[in-house]
C-alpha cells in the first residue's frame, strides 16, 4: 500500500521527477484499483453518450425556433401553402410536428385523426431524443456509490495490514489506505457531478421542445383570441387626458 503511495504521488526516497499525463493517470489506476478502472470506463461511456446526444440535437437544431413560428404566422394569415413548404423543409421537430398537421387539415382530415397523428410524430420524435438518457442516470446515480464502495475498501485493506503489523505499526499504512479510499471517492463524484449537469441540460431541452410542438400544433386547430373585438373596443371607457382632467376640476 505504501509503494503505490509513493509511486502515485512521487514520493520516493530520490528527487522527485515530474509525472506527464500518461505517467499520472497510470499511477492514479494502480494506486485506485479495480473501482477507479470501473469508473474510468463510466465516465468514457458517459462521454460517448453526450457526443452522440450533442450531435443528434445540432443536426434535429431543436435551438430553431423561429422557423416553426413563422410558418404558423403564415397560416393564420390565410397562406398556408408557403407555410406548409417552409415548415416541411425544416429538420426541427415542432416545425415537422406543425407541417403535419397543416398537411392534414389542408387534405381535409377531421381534426381528431390529424391531432392523433401529430401526436404520435411528437411522441416517437420525443423518444428518439430521450434515447440513452437511462444509461447516462445510470452512470450520474452508481458513480458515487462505487466511489464510496472503493472508500470502504481501502480502509478494510489499511485496518487489515495494521492488524498484520502488530506492534510493529507504519502510519503510512494507514495513511495508504486513506489516500486510496479519498481517490475513489473523488473519482466517483468527478464522474457523476458532470454527467448529471448534462443530463439536466438535455432533459430540459427535450422538455421545451414538447412544450413548443404543443403549442404551435394546438393554434392550428384554434383561433387567435389575444385581439379585442370591435365591440370590446367600442364599450372601453375613454381615459381623460390630465389636462383635460385638470381643467374640468
């Protein structure tokens, strides 16, 4: 235990020779054991999952969304054929989603059949983009743990050796092994505080893009009640003006 010690951190009875990179990482893997090797493999999986998750969102551009909106401003403004063409061109999903459903209603189809098909786009889009979303909680829940498993082993393995020397004890032994216990555990959270700030980021984008694939699919199918009536214009109480409020005092 003390020889991995003094090999991880370079401290040997010579002068000290500056570690590179691949020297550091080998010694940290020796000095951690078959835990830090299960979590070094954790977190190359972590890795691959973001890439890949990062790469299908740049090429869906779920950041785009003002072609959605100007395609649904074109519909309500009775051009719907110039929607449907610049809705149809684009690879974001709540564009795609409203090029649906202006598809269907301009084929005729009861709104019932069109909302069941937009929403079963929208739902097989949404689950293509939570793809390996599992893995990768997996990975952010058991990276703690299994730093804390190697924490409880390494101090099993520095209290058996102190037992072995009986009364001849070395702290460095003991200090050994808490040296290797703290490195699982930083390992563990190393892995696991990144992988659950992506994964929060990723979730939260798939979360905003159901919202908007809800929210432009559903104003196709209603109107805009935002603007008042002439009726309600007509009744609104006119507001003096203040000098001609002051004046009439």
């Amino acid at each position: 235990m003390n020889d991995k010690l003094e090999t991880a951190i370079g401290l040997t009875g010579h002068s000290p020779v500056p570690f590179g990179f691949a020297e550091r990482a080998e010694a940290l893997f020796r000095a951690g054991g078959p835990v830090v090797a299960i979590l070094i493999a954790m977190s190359v999986g972590a890795l691959a999952i973001v890439f890949v998750k990062l790469w299908q969102f740049r090429t869906a551009r779920l950041g785009d969304r003002k072609v959605a909106h100007e395609a649904l401003r074109l519909y309500r403004a009775g051009r719907p054929g110039e929607a449907l063409v610049l809705a149809g061109h684009s690879c974001n999903p709540a564009a795609q989603a409203l090029a649906h459903a202006i598809r269907g209603q301009r084929r005729g189809i009861c709104d019932a059949k069109v909302r069941e098909e937009v929403t079963r786009y929208g739902a097989d889009v949404l689950e293509s983009l939570r793809a390996w979303f599992r893995p990768l909680e997996l990975i952010a829940s058991l990276a703690p743990l299994l730093g804390l498993f190697g924490t409880v082993l390494g101090m099993i393995e520095a209290f058996r050796q102190l037992e072995q020397a009986g009364n001849r004890v070395n702290p460095a032994i003991l200090s050994g092994g808490i040296w290797e216990a703290l490195l699982t555990t930083a390992v563990g959270l190393a892995v696991a505080i990144p992988a659950t700030v992506v994964l929060n980021w990723l979730d939260r984008k798939v979360d905003r893009l159901a919202h908007e694939m809800d929210n432009v699919v559903t104003q196709v199918f209603t109107e805009d009640l935002s603007g008042k009536t002439d009726e309600e214009e007509s009744h609104e109480p006119t507001r003096l003006r203040p000098a001609a409020a002051a004046a009439g005092r």
